[in-house]
C-alpha cells in the first residue's frame, strides 16, 4: 500500500505500510550537517557547523527542509489525486530499476540536479539513508544557505522535484540497494554536478 504525499518545497515522501486501516508516521528526520572549509595558508579542513537546527520530528515550521505530516495508508483502488506522487517524466522514457551503492560514508563534495525530470528513491530491506538537498535555482550553482540533510526511514521513499539539487544517497552500511525512478538518459544528458571542493573550498559531512 501506499500512503499519502504532501510536498514541502522540493522534497516530498511517501511511506508503506503493510495495514491499509491503521495511519504510518513518515518519520523522515531533519539532522545536522557539517562544513569542513579548506583554508588558504594551510590546507587544513576547519570543522564548522553548517546548519546547527535539528528538527526531530516532522511538525515543526519551514518551507523547502521541512517535512512535517503524517501519512496514511490508502485503500486498494483509491482513484489517483493531488496526494499522490506528482510525476514530470515526459521529456524521454522513464526508467524504474534498482541500484546498489557501496560503502558511500557521510562525507559530500559535489552535489548533482536533474533538470528534465522528476526522481524518486527509496531503500530496500527497512534500510535508513541519508541524504543532503538544495532548492533548485535559476544559475548553475546551489543555494548553501538553504542546504539541509535528512535521515530518510526504510519505510518510504522520496520525489525530488525538477531541478532538485541532491548528494546522495549516503548510509553508514555495507551496501544498500535502492529503487530509481528517472529517465533512460537521465545519468548521460541530465546530470549537472556543481564540485563544491573547486568552487568554494568546502566539503560537507552528515552528522
């Protein structure tokens, strides 16, 4: 079954739940992230904090970082509707398969937008993850001032809007294998990479 969406800015969730009569909190937490800024004279990583809010729960104010409701499962044959994923994947063919991802740590340099489609994500096997987004913008680099990291359940999955920038996804595990919604060519001619090491000295940790 699935439950319903709501989007808040550029990022919305759907959560499973096994029982169609019995509400599923999308339990998808704000967390913190860390800048490390290269300094000129040394070389050295400074740690700082980058965004010290943490948002335990959904609920709490905010615009584009926040996810702040409750899902509910749907009944089987519900009729499609504005709570249901809204989907841009008419610029080519979509393309829904797995991946796996290997040993992705927390540590970011690089953040990517896809700017002719949607793109959702989720784990498979109740896997947590992690996962650092930006609103998307006009030029061709992210906002850093509106970047902000989400510890994402292994109970749901997430919609990128158009133009979302996103690092991820990250996990402490071995490995996790991940469901993909794009295009066929979304990874050839629609990947946009901003290298946040070259153009601002920093990297990003998610702690």
């Amino acid at each position: 079954m699935l439950g319903k969406l709501r989007t808040i800015g550029s990022l919305s969730c759907v959560c499973r739940s096994a029982r169609s009569d019995r509400p599923q909190a999308c339990c998808i937490l704000r967390i913190r992230i860390r800048a490390i800024e290269k300094t000129k004279d040394f070389g050295i990583y400074e740690r700082i904090d980058f965004d010290s809010a943490v948002v335990s729960r959904m609920g709490d104010g905010g615009e584009f970082s926040e996810l702040r409701s409750s899902y509910f499962a749907s009944v089987d044959g519900k009729s499609f509707d504005a709570e249901d994923a809204q989907l841009n994947l008419t610029d080519g063919i979509p393309r829904f398969y797995i991946m796996r991802l290997e040993k992705k740590g927390r540590k970011f340099s690089k953040i990517t937008r896809h700017v002719r489609c949607t793109q959702c994500l989720g784990s498979l096997a109740g896997k947590d993850w992690l996962m650092a987004v930006a609103p998307p913008s006009e030029g061709d680099r992210p906002s850093l001032e509106n970047l902000a990291a989400f510890r994402i359940p292994g109970n749901c999955f997430i919609k990128l809007d158009v133009g979302t920038w996103h690092a991820g996804p990250y996990f402490d595990a071995d490995f996790v294998d991940f469901y993909n919604l794009e295009l066929s060519d979304t990874n050839v001619v629609d990947h946009f990479t901003f290298d946040l090491a070259k153009n601002c000295n920093l990297r990003f940790e998610i702690v």
